[in-house]
C-alpha cells in the first residue's frame, strides 16, 4: 500500500514541468517496530505531505494489516487536494473532496434491490 503511494508521489514529482524549482525533501520519518506496527511521512518543500501508520490485525483465524493515512498535494491548476484513507477487513475506504460522488439510485431500481432482499434464496438444483 505505501510503495503504491510513494510511487504516485514520485510519479507527480517526475511529471513537473522542468522550469519548476527543485523539490527538496524538508522532513521524513520511518519507523518499523518489532510488533509489526509502522509509521512513516514526508514533507516536501513545495508542500507535498503523506503518513501512514499501521498495525497487525488479527481477524478471525486470518493475519492482515489495519492502516490509516493521508496525503495533501497541490493539484496543477492550484486546488488543494486532500486525500485521507483507511485499509482493513474492510477494505481501502478512501475519502476526500476531489473524489467522484456516485450517483443516487433510481427508485424504481432501489425497490426492486429491497423486494429481491426479502425473496427467498434460490433452490439449488
């Protein structure tokens, strides 16, 4: 998970335009404890930021990892961008402004999903 989001941020620094001043690294922290739990971040000096933390997580008889972070950059065209996220049991929930909104769902198709959530299961044959 933060070798796909450090590869975004590299990925962003590498598509800069050339005239732009050079981008330093002002503070960076990596911490990998013996339990399993990790925190690691950076800061840009163009303002480029990420954290990430995480645990060990034991679910049942299954092993996995519970982690939690963000990263704030500014989009190209001078919008703020936020992103904060969660990954566990139940998946990578990310969250920000920036993200697409589904639309809402017809409620001819909303009380089809509730009468098929009441029909019995079907019999297997």
């Amino acid at each position: 998970m933060k070798l796909i989001l450090v590869a975004c941020l590299v990925g962003l620094a590498a598509a800069a335009n050339p005239s732009d001043p050079e981008i330093t690294i002002v503070a960076a922290e990596n911490n990998v404890d013996f339990d399993g739990t990790f925190r690691y971040s950076f800061k840009n000096s163009d303002g480029t930021e990420a954290e990430q933390s995480g645990q060990l997580k034991q679910i049942g008889a299954e092993a996995g990892e519970a982690v939690q972070g963000s990263a704030s950059y500014t989009a190209p065209d001078g919008t703020p961008i936020r992103l904060t996220y969660t990954a566990d049991e139940n998946g990578y929930q990310p969250q920000g402004e920036h993200l697409p909104v589904p639309p809402p769902i017809p409620e001819a198709i909303a009380r089809a999903l509730a009468y098929l959530a009441t029909a019995p299961p079907p019999k297997e044959k």
